[in-house]
C-alpha cells in the first residue's frame, strides 16, 4: 500500500502483536520472526481464548524511518503521542463484519494494545490498517454483539472470557491483499476443510492473464507455510474464570 511504503521510508509503522502480524511484519523487515504464535499476548487455541506464555513472547514493533525498536504496551503512548496521517498502526483483528467494522477481543481491565492506542489512533488521525483473513468475518453487526461481551458479563466459558472492542481501519483479507499485489480480483466462494485445511478460503481469481497469472504464483508460492504453533500460559495461577481448568480433556 503507498501508505505503508511512505511510511516505511519517512514516517512511523506500528505493528502490533498478533499472527497475522507476525506475517506482515515479516515482509517489511525483511527478517523471519521464528514463532509467529508468540507474537501476540492472547491467542485462540483448541481451548478457547486464552494468554500466551509471558516467557518468550514477542513485543510490539516499531519501525521510525526505518530503524526498528521493540516495545511493551506501556511504552507505546510515547510514539503514538508523536504519530499522525501519515504514519500506519497495524493491528490484527479477532472479528471483522460485512458492513466494514472490525472488532479485538479484550482479556485484561485496561483493554491491552488496542485499549492503551485506540485514543492516540482516532485523534491525532493515525492511518488504521487492519490485517484479518477471511475466516474472521462474522455474519452480524459487531456493534449490536460487542455490548454483549465483557470479562464479568460471561457465565461461563470454556475458555478465558473476554469483552471486544469495535473498531474501523483499512480492512485488508485476502481479497483486497491479492488485488493490491497483483491486479487480479479474489472472491471467495467457499471455506473451511480438513486435514490441514481449517479455517482456508477458496477463491476464484480473474482480471487479465498477466494479473491472474501473478496471483495464482503468488498464492502457489505460500502454499506449504508450516502451522502457527503457540504456547499458552499455565492454568496453575490463573484468574480467569474458565471451565478448561476443571474440564478433563478427551483422549485422543
């Protein structure tokens, strides 16, 4: 995006922890970040919605004309205080919506990343890029289910409970990512599989040979990308009010 590339050479780029970040921030450092599932602080696993690890977990990136700097949350009002219109906050999003809203599960009282930037963000006029695959959009108004949630207004939950945060960005899934990379239009035509294929789309890609020709390299040329793996914090301490800690696991 011209944005980001402007930015890049003369302003300021947050990216913020999540997976797809991991991937993002990959391609503009031009450095692999080994294990993209500890570059975030709360992930959803086969237990639900839980804490990563603190131990080995990778911080916010910040990249200022080019020199990059790490960073915890608290530190980030610091930037965020100097950023405006032409600088980009990237973040990932735990839910996105047909009508162009995207959403982030909150785990602490403070609301963590998002909660600490979304003021900086909507008042000094930060350029909001959201990175989420297709799988996260949901078939309803995150505004009508956000009031919903929170962290002491779930009964139950089988994994950590958690509130969400609406917010709105450039949205970027696979669809506006393949366009901007190659000219050619992506829309998706089904989802979901089985034995590696969880959580997948499946598209139908036109626009002319040179454009369609470029996506299916490209996306031919990701194919393989092993798991995301992730490791989550113990239960021995934990204060959420979660039902995995006292529900025995199936055998497998």
């Amino acid at each position: 995006m011209e944005v980001v590339q402007k930015a890049l050479k003369d302003g300021i780029i947050v990216v913020a922890t999540s997976t797809t970040t991991g991937y993002v921030l990959e391609e503009l450092i031009g450095k692999r970040i080994e294990e993209k599932g500890m570059f975030t602080a709360g992930v959803i696993t086969d237990r639900g919605c839980c804490t990563t690890d603190p131990r080995g977990r990778y911080l916010h990136h910040v990249i200022e004309k080019g020199k990059v700097i790490e960073m915890q949350t608290s530190e980030l009002p610091k930037v965020l205080a100097k950023m405006g219109p032409g600088d980009v906050f990237i973040k990932g999003a735990n839910a996105i919506d047909p009508f162009g809203a995207a959403a982030i599960f909150l785990g602490g009282a403070g609301g963590g990343t998002i909660g600490t930037s979304w003021g900086y963000i909507t008042s000094l006029g930060i350029k909001m890029i959201i990175a989420a695959g297709l799988e996260k959009l949901v078939p309803c108004s995150l505004a009508d289910v956000a009031r919903r949630t929170g962290v002491r207004a779930v009964d139950r939950s089988l994994g950590m409970p958690v509130g969400m945060m609406v917010v709105e960005g450039d949205i970027i899934t696979e669809m506006e990512a393949i366009n901007i990379l190659t000219g050619a239009v992506a829309t998706p035509i089904g989802g979901g599989g089985v034995d590696g294929g969880e959580g997948s789309r499946t598209f139908i890609i036109e626009g002319d040979e040179k454009s369609v020709t470029a996506a299916y390299e490209l996306l031919s040329s990701i194919k393989g990308e092993p798991p995301v793996k992730t490791r989550t914090r113990s239960c021995e301490g934990c204060e959420a009010n979660c039902d995995y800690k006292t529900r025995k696991p199936k055998e497998k």
